[in-house]
C-alpha cells in the first residue's frame, strides 16, 4: 500500500521567512495531494491541494509543487505569520478503485516565531 | 455552522465500557470517512461510507469497532470493551463524490480517553 514519508519533523523559522516541508510517496498510482493544517485542540483544515495533471499551485502566500518522476511534493509557505505555526500533515490517495482513502505523513510542527 | 460536526468533543471511559460517538457530515456530502488519531501521528483511515453503504473497512478496525450511517446523513462509530491502546483522536471527514471533488473536510474530532 501506500507509504508517505514527511520531512523535518519540526521547523522553527522567524516571522517573514519562508518555510518549506518536503513528502514523498512511494505509489506511483497516487493522484492527489492535499496537505493540512492543524492547529491544537483542532481537526485537520484543508490549504492547499494538487492533482497530478498540475507541477505547481499557488494560493496566495502558500504554494504546492510536484514532481511525480520523483514522487515528492512539497508545501512552500513565504512571508510566515505567527498564526501559521501549526502541525503541517501531507497526504497522498489514488483515485483509481473510486475511492479517496487518503494517508498522511507524520506531519511538521512549524513554529514561526515574532 | 455549516462544517463537520462531531460529538462529544471528549470522552474519557473505563476499560471495558463500550463508547459511541456521532459525526454530522456537511449537508451536501454524501461521501464520509472516519480516521484515528494518536499523538504525534498523521490521521489513519478506518472506513468509509458512501450514502448508507460502509463500502471499506481498514484493518485497525478490530470486530470491536462498528459504524453505521443509517440514513445517508450522520454517521455513529462505537467501541465495545474498550482497551487503553484505544485512547485516541477520531475524527470524521465528509466529501461530496463528483468526477472533480476530492477534498475531504474534518471534523474538530472526538478525544477518547480509556483509564
């Protein structure tokens, strides 16, 4: 099955740095890429997402690109804000028996200090 | 609110007590996913339901565990004899199932403490 690994576990940058958390996964079927964000106390809330059709998505200060050759993708957030530290969980699921079972990575504390 | 909602937001119980616990889905959703928490670690699928069919099962989910959706809206997910290793975060997941919808939206999850 599907195995998704998530780099570095933890990530301490200054306020207006950018921030960078790398996954791979190891199905090369897999086709969609979501990443979360979740705060303490919170359930997972959905940022960003990619598809395999697409190398790179920007969402304002977030974006997300992949590289299926290597079976990697990455989240790339600029200008941190102290309100963006949080655990950063990737995901990956495979579309093809009909059915989005997504598996996470083991996630990234980001902690943007001011 | 419109989001996923689920009950209670904790639960602390004995070993041996059985639990429920109960997921309100996004209105519109007819796609809903349960997934276990434990501290440290990124959500793990349990099952999933389309409408009111449980169409996968994973292998976390021992014989202990049920969920049903009876009626295609909420969703109830019980534990019977709890056991300490049960002690987690459930969260629920709703999506609506089109050609071009994937996402899937969490809950604010429920809290299980077994003692």
């Amino acid at each position: 099955g599907e195995n998704v690994e998530q780099h570095p576990s933890t990530l301490s940058v200054q306020e207006g740095d950018s921030a960078v958390i790398k996954c791979t996964y190891s199905d090369s079927a897999s086709n969609y890429f979501p990443w979360y964000k979740q705060e303490l106390g919170k359930g997972p809330q959905l940022i960003i997402d990619i598809r395999s059709n697409v190398g790179e998505k920007k969402d304002q200060r977030i974006a997300v690109t992949l590289n299926k050759t290597a079976k990697h993708f990455s989240l790339h957030i600029t200008e941190t804000q102290p309100e963006d530290s949080a655990v950063y969980f990737c995901a990956a699921s495979n579309r093809a028996t009909g059915f989005q079972k997504l598996v996470f990575g083991t996630g990234t504390r980001l902690l943007v200090s001011p | 609110d419109t989001g996923v909602s689920q009950d209670p937001r904790h639960k602390i119980t004995k070993r041996g007590q059985n639990v429920t616990f109960r997921c309100d889905p996004i209105s519109e959703h007819n796609r809903l996913y349960w997934y276990r928490q434990t501290l440290g670690q990124g959500p793990e699928f349990l099952t999933y339901f389309q409408n009111e069919a449980q169409l996968e099962k994973s292998r976390l989910l021992s014989d202990r565990f049920s969920a049903e959706r009876p009626k295609g809206s909420f969703s109830t997910l019980e534990i019977q004899r709890t056991e300490q290793g049960d002690s987690a975060m459930y969260l629920c997941a709703s999506s609506l199932s089109t050609s071009d919808s994937y996402e899937q939206y969490f809950g604010p999850g429920t809290r299980l403490t077994v003692t």
